[in-house]
C-alpha cells in the first residue's frame, strides 16, 4: 500500500473523529446552558451558544471568494525531493529512459496521481447536519426533557435550513449574518411548534421579542463561530 493511498485510507477516520468532538462540544455547551436559567420572563429566550458549533461545521472547508484561504484540514503526501524542489521554486527533473521516451502522452495522462497531491479533510452540509441531529437527540436524553426534543428539532432543522441557504452568499468573514438568520427562524420554528402542541394561536404574540432576541444571540454565535475558524486558519 502506497503512502497516498494510506492518507486516503485516513480521511473518513479522521472526518468521524473531527464530527465526534464538534458533537460532545457542542452537547456540553447545550447541557451547561440549560442549566443557566436567563433572567428574562420570556419563554424560549436562550442564547443558543450549541448553534455556534453547528456554524463552524457548516463552514469549515468551506471556500468563496472574500475568504483568504479555505478553512480546511490538508494532508500534504509530498517527498522531501518534491519539497526541496517546491521551496526553490524548481520542478525536479526527471532523468529520460528509453522507457519514458516511448510513451506516448496518453499513457502519461493514465497515469496515478503523483504523491505530492494534497488529500483534504473537508465537512459538508450533511455533515454539519448530522452533528446537529445527534446534538438534538442526545441532549434531549442527557438533559431528561423529551418534551423538549420536539421544539429543539423543529427550531434546529428550520434554523439549519435557513442557514444552509445562506451559506450560498455569505463569505467566512460574514458568518455572524448566517448566525442571525438562523436564530430567528429557529425561533420561528418554535413558535410552530408551541402553537401545534398547545392549539392556542395566542402564542404568536411572542414571535416579535424573540425574533430580536434571536438577532442579538445569532449575532453572538456566529461571531464565535467566525473567530473559531479565524483561529483555525491561523
């Protein structure tokens, strides 16, 4: 088994590892919250500091134009010949066979990847979802609030949708506005979900404290996140 090959063989074992911290990270920012009761008379204000993990899982690896170098883990597979060469700015030359000068540029095209080819570790939007199913799921079970696990999953998954949609035109540089829009429409789904349980449409008359209260917090959280991930760059 080649070197590149084994770094390849790496990726998905180091990606599990990577989505497993970002997880209990996560989780135990969700339960030491719920433990901190906010001194606000206002049923469902929270802020929601779990969400920041979930923003930097929807953005590492991610790459737009604005954003410097992409938020990544790169695993180089370089020689120390192919290093040399790259820190004098050389190519390393390679001597001529009679082998090599009968193939034909098909043949060389065909040919395996070199080993200096860079294997990126990167997390995609069903990775940073699956993060958050399992924060929602198991914070529901560790923090004994099943009835909690229904406004937790519809606020997280109308939040995440908004989010992901936001991605699209959002830079690493502007990931406190993806954090504020997903707060408010986690705040949303919330409210649906209260009004669903309850059938007491009444409850609607909260929606406009906790959409601002939701703006403050997502600005919070997204800040966090993009300074994480400022800090990773480095």
């Amino acid at each position: 088994m080649t070197l590149n090959q084994r770094v390849k063989m790496s990726i998905p074992v180091k990606k599990l590892t990577l989505m497993a911290i970002l997880t209990a990270s996560a989780l135990i920012i969700f339960i030491i919250e719920a433990q901190i009761p906010l001194p606000v008379p206002i049923p469902g204000v929270k802020l929601g500091l779990a969400n920041a993990v979930t923003l930097f899982a929807l953005f590492y690896g991610s790459r737009k134009r604005g954003d410097g170098a992409c938020v990544s883990s790169v695993i180089t597979t370089d020689t120390p010949a192919a290093l040399n060469h790259t820190k004098r700015g050389t190519a390393p030359e390679v001597p001529d066979t009679p082998d090599t000068a009968n193939k034909s540029t098909a043949d060389i095209s065909a040919a395996p990847a070199t080993p200096n080819t860079p294997a990126t570790l990167n997390l995609t939007i069903a990775n940073a979802f699956t993060i958050l199913l399992c924060r929602i799921l198991l914070g529901a079970v560790f923090t004994g609030r099943p009835m909690a696990f229904a406004y937790s999953l519809a606020g997280g998954l109308l939040g995440f949708a908004a989010q992901a949609v936001m991605k699209r035109f959002v830079t690493t540089k502007q990931i406190w506005v993806c954090g504020a829009i997903g707060a408010v429409f986690h705040n949303i789904g919330q409210i649906l979900v209260a009004m669903l349980i309850t059938g007491t449409p009444a409850i609607a008359v909260y929606l406009p404290v906790l959409v601002i209260a939701g703006v403050f917090t997502g600005v919070i959280t997204g800040l966090i996140a993009q300074l994480t991930l400022a800090r990773v760059r480095m």
